[in-house]
C-alpha cells in the first residue's frame, strides 16, 4: 500500500502534490502553500516568504519565477476545484430546504448544470396583409359574431374609406382658383 507522504530533502511531499509543486525545492514548495493560504492580501508575498525562510522582499522574486508560477495555478486549480465542491454542497442544501427563499433557484440551477433544461420557443409570424385584406377579414368576422363590422373596424383603429388608386403618370393640376 502506498503511503500518503514520502519525505524528499527533509521536506514532506503529498502525493497529492502535482508535478509542478514536486519539481519545487522544499523552501519554494512552502512558499507557494503559504502563499495560497494567504490569499489576497497586498503583502502576501512578502509574509509567504518570510514564513518560507527567505527574506521578505524576495517573495515578489520569487512571485516571477516560472516554476513557483506554474505551482501557483497547479495549486489554485486544486483549490478551485474544491470550492466547486463546496459550491454544489451548498445548491443541494437550499434546494432540498423547502423554507428557504431560493430553493427553487437552486433546484433549477442544479438540473441545468446536470442538462436537464427546460427551453420554452416561441416564434411570433407577422403576416403583412395588405389593408384591403385587413378589412374583409374584420367584415367576415363580424358577420359571424352578428356585430357592426365599422365598430370592430374603427376599434382596431383602420378608418373605413374608399380607396383611389395612385398611378406615376403626371397629373395636370388647375391652379387658376389658387
């Protein structure tokens, strides 16, 4: 059975370590941890380093170092991973709370994240009938309910009148009355 530790360089070492944490000298591989373990703060890298052994202002030298950095998002990434964790741990625990406010939230995010997703379509046609058109479908359903087809035309806002059709051809206008 393999064990969970191996020590390397008086250091320990997780097997859970990845490849790029493992490659690290011990000092290094305490500065990242602590460095993650920190988080945020402005001076983080100079606390990281002092608590790794080496002086303070070396901790944003050792920030540039491809190595530390690629040890850096090995760890974040691991980190990452468990929040998501976390993260649906605390979905399942408000969807299955029947008193909290956002259950039905987190049941619905919980089944789409699983690609159960209730997508609703709806397409809207518009027909472009023309006025004419408009007016003879007014008139025969207004036949057939028995009512005034000018109020159902005049409710729909289309003014019945009588149309003239407008052709291109030059029109000779009078303008002897102006």
């Amino acid at each position: 059975m393999a064990t969970a530790l191996a020590t390397v360089e008086n250091e320990i070492v997780s097997i859970a370590d990845g490849r790029a944490m493992a490659s690290l000298t011990p000092d290094r591989r305490n500065f990242v941890r602590n460095l993650i373990h920190l988080g945020p703060d402005k001076k983080a890298a100079q606390f990281a380093a002092a608590k790794a052994g080496f002086h303070p202002f070396y901790g944003y030298e050792l920030m540039r170092e491809e190595g530390i950095i690629a040890a850096l998002r090995e760890e974040a990434t691991k980190k990452l991973a468990g929040a998501a964790l976390l993260g649906v741990t605390v979905m399942m625990d408000i969807a299955q709370d029947p008193m909290h406010k956002d259950q039905y939230r987190a049941a619905k995010d919980l089944a789409a994240i699983n690609g159960f997703t209730a997508e609703q379509k709806i397409v809207v046609e518009h027909l472009n009938a023309d006025g004419k058109q408009l007016i003879g479908q007014i008139r025969e359903m207004a036949a057939q309910l028995g009512m005034d087809p000018k109020q159902l035309i005049s409710a729909a806002g289309i003014v019945d009148a009588e149309f003239t059709e407008v052709t291109d051809e030059p029109v000779e206008v009078d303008d002897s009355d102006w």
